[in-house]
C-alpha cells in the first residue's frame, strides 16, 4: 500500500522533511532512488540529457561502490546526489546506532548534505538525528513505478494527473521499476516540455525552499 499523492496533513505532521519546493515557475524536481545500475541508470541519464532536464539520484552506497563510473557521470551531467543508505536499509526494521552507523558509510562514497530514507521510513530517533545533519527530502508524487501489479499506462497517469509547479516526484532506477520507467519516463518528460516546464536539480534551488 502508497500513495500516490502525499496528503497535506503528512507534509503538515513531518514539516521539518523536505516534500516540495515553492515556486512559480513551471519546474518539477525528478528523483530517483536506489542506484546506479548499469541496467538502467545510463539510459536514464540518456533521457533527461535528451531533454536537458536535470534531476536528483538518491543512491545506494554499495552501488555506487560497484558502479564509481555511472556515479561520476551523473555528477558530471549536472545532477544532485543524495545519499540512500549503503545497503538500502528499512528504518522501521533496524536500530538507530546501525542504521546511523549504514548512512555514515554511505558518506564515506558520496559527498552530499541530501538524505532520503529507504521507503520513506525512519523512527523518530532517527529523523531526530539525522536532521542535524542532512537536509531530508520526501516525495509529494510517486510514480508507483516499482510496482509490478500496476500497468506502465498507470504508472505514466501517476505523475501526469498529480504532479504540479515544485512537485518532488520520485521514479527508481532499479530493476523492478525498468517496464514501467522506461514506458513512463520519455513520455512524462514530452509532457513537461509540451507544457513549458522543465526538472531541476535539488542542489539548484537546495537554500531557495521554504
């Protein structure tokens, strides 16, 4: 079970996270989590080169230790990295000291102020720690990409019919998610520039949020 769309009143509840960014201009935020992979990643920032948008990878440590060269081409394409965890770890299922301690050596692959838990899920003691430290960034739109019960018509209907000016949507560049980004993700993109709007990376406007 996801939403879809983040309810105002979670946004309202967790204000001290990141949901969306305020603005006027015609511009969305495009995430992705849980890369680099070869399979997919590449091709994703083949895509958005296509259009000239840029967007925001949350990655997994452990993949960016496989993959240091997907991970430098993101950085050098312009794009912001957040960090993910190492090892893409639930904190809802892990104690704070090890879950802390798997941010750390996420730290150690990638530098970035940029935090986005696994699932969006952390304990309180843990967002407590971690907003000392990190700018949290959540989602106001979910793709659903990573769910293979839903068609890729879906998934596209998903961030078309609910995103809007400073949406922070996310997609996944893992394999799970690949039949439905790779239907969705040029499609969507046609459809920002088709209506004027472009993605931009966290880092562009990371002091201009409110």
């Amino acid at each position: 079970m996801y939403l879809v769309k983040t309810p105002p009143i979670i946004k309202t509840l967790f204000s001290d996270f990141i949901w969306n960014i305020n603005t006027d201009e015609k511009e969305v935020f495009i995430t992705f989590d849980d890369g680099p992979i070869p399979e997919l990643t590449p091709w994703v920032l083949d895509v958005l080169a296509d259009y000239g948008f840029k967007a925001s990878f949350f990655c997994v440590g452990d993949n960016v230790r496989k993959y240091p060269e997907i991970y430098n081409r993101i950085i050098n394409e312009g794009h912001t990295i957040g960090n993910h965890t190492y090892n893409h770890v639930n904190g809802w299922l892990t104690d704070q000291k090890t879950y802390l301690d798997n941010i750390k050596k996420c730290d150690s692959l990638i530098q970035t102020d940029f935090f986005r838990p696994p699932y969006g899920k952390m304990s309180r003691g843990q967002s407590a720690v971690l907003k000392t430290e990190k700018t949290i960034v959540m989602w106001d739109v979910l793709s659903g990409d990573f769910d293979q019960t839903i068609t890729k018509e879906k998934c596209l209907s998903n961030v078309i019919d609910n995103y809007s000016s400073g949406s922070i949507i996310v997609f996944h560049d893992n394999l799970k998610a690949a039949i439905n980004l790779k239907y969705t993700l040029p499609r969507f993109l046609q459809h920002l520039a088709d209506h004027g709007f472009t993605s931009m990376s966290l880092e562009e406007v990371m002091y201009e949020y409110a």
